[in-house]
C-alpha cells in the first residue's frame, strides 16, 4: 500500500507536474510576448518540485500501517510543496503583467491559466490532505481522490488543452 501511494504521487508530480509546468512556460511568454519574467525563479521552482515531491505519498497513510517516520517525512515533504507552487505562481504572474486582457481573447492562454490556478489549488488542497492536523481527518474521505482529478483534469489537461488549442490551428492551417 505505502509503495502503490508513493507511485501515484510520483507519476502526478515527477511526471504530469513537469510537463505541465513545461507547457505554461512555453505558452505564457510565447502568447504575451513577453519573456519569462525570472529564470531564476524557474529554475527554483522546478528544482524544489523535483526535490520534494518524490519523499511525498506515505502521508496518505497517517497513523496506519507505516512507521511512523515515513507518514511525517511525506507530510512535511507535501506542505513543502507549496514553496515551489508559490514561485511559480508569482513568476506566471509577473511574466502576465500588463497582458491579462489577453486572457480573454486567447483561449490558449485561458487554458493554461485555468491549468496554472489548479496547480496552485492543487498544491493547498495536497498540503491540507498531507498535514497532520488535517490530514488525519481527510484521509477518510474522498479528498485525495479529489486531489487527483484537480491534478489531472484540472492542471495537466487544462495545459494540455491550451497546446492543443495552439498547435492544431497551425498544423490545419485554419482556426
């Protein structure tokens, strides 16, 4: 059980999460016009992603069938996580400043900006799941079943979809 929590969480952030975050950084800068407001911030919040988010997944199983260190490793792992989804989120929006009304005219750019709010969404509602202070309560429900679909659907296909809104016009050669 502990390695199949620890699998999940690695595909949804060592997989979908970078390529995701891959595609609001492309899509972003190559809609507004402007470039990415800080690589350095970029780069800081790819590497904490990746540091961090393969010690997460055992705090799914918090008082249970685990030692007790593995639980409270992947808890501290997950709230850690929003450090880097913060610093995405200012770069993002740094990066947008001036050009947020092309976030309704561009249904690429409405895409990944759906995507990037899940991405954040989707940090907080992984920190309330994986803290003990609710997370021992949340375990019971369907909140981490919740947290895969924002994951999922609402911030790796968001993005995606925004690619796809992007790409296909220009492979068709028509809107």
């Amino acid at each position: 059980a502990g390695v199949n929590a620890w699998y999940v969480n690695a595909v949804i952030l060592l997989f979908f999460t970078p390529i995701g975050l891959g595609l609001c950084y492309y899509f972003v800068p190559k809609i507004t016009g402007h470039p990415v407001h800080s690589y350095q911030l970029a780069q800081i919040g790819f590497w904490g992603l990746i540091v961090l988010a393969g010690w997460t997944g055992m705090q799914k199983y918090m008082g249970g069938p685990l030692p007790a260190w593995m639980p409270a490793v992947g808890g501290m792992a997950t709230l850690l996580l929003l450090v880097p989804a913060g610093i995405v989120a200012l770069n993002h929006h740094l990066t947008t400043r001036g050009k947020h009304a092309l976030i309704e005219s561009s249904p690429t750019l409405r895409f990944v900006f759906v995507g990037s709010f899940s991405f954040l969404v989707m940090s907080g509602v992984a920190a309330l799941i994986g803290n003990f202070w609710t997370g021992a309560a949340m375990q019971f429900t369907h909140a981490e079943y919740g947290y895969h679909i924002i994951a999922v659907y609402g911030f790796f296909n968001m993005t995606l979809f925004g690619a796809i809104y992007y790409i296909t016009p220009r492979l068709a050669g028509c809107e």
